[in-house]
C-alpha cells in the first residue's frame, strides 16, 4: 500500500462546485483507495459529493489530495488529469 500526496490547483472558473464534484465522486466510485482533499487546514472524504461542496474551494485555490491504498498511484493519476482537464468545462 503506498501512500501518495500532491496539491492541485483548481482552474474551474466557479471553483469546485457541483459539476466538478460530481464528476469527482464519480471517477472514484470504483477506486479501492482512500481519498482525502485538504483544503485551508480542512480536510474531507474526497468521495463524498457534499463534504467536496462544503470545501467551497473557489477558482485558484490550491488543494492537497492524499491517496492512501491499493489502486493509489491510478487514482491519483485520474485526479489530477480531471483537475488539469477543469473537469471538461
């Protein structure tokens, strides 16, 4: 089990509404690992469409995602692709 981390920043012109954080739940709903999004010293279950709104991360805000498990490496990967992509807005 490997443990990785990287920080993102969000370039959605409305920042990580619900659009994103659909899309977000989604891409992780067959992932094994365990994801977290840590926002200004806030830290929430990355597979949960209401604690991601609830990070209210607007435009330009910079988020640490930490994936913990199997499948880490993947997930991650698909993650940070979805972020850069601004989630096909």
């Amino acid at each position: 089990m490997s443990k990785l981390i990287q920080k993102v920043q969000i370039k959605n012109a409305l920042g990580l509404h619900t659009r994103p954080a659909t899309t977000i739940v989604k891409l992780l709903q067959n992932c094994k690992s365990d994801v977290f999004f840590t926002h200004k010293k806030e830290t929430i279950n990355a597979k949960s469409i209401l604690s991601i709104l609830m990070l209210a991360a607007r435009r330009n805000s910079r988020i640490t995602i930490t994936v913990d498990g199997e499948d880490a490496g993947d997930t991650l990967e698909k993650l940070v692709d979805a972020f850069e992509n601004r989630f096909g807005e």
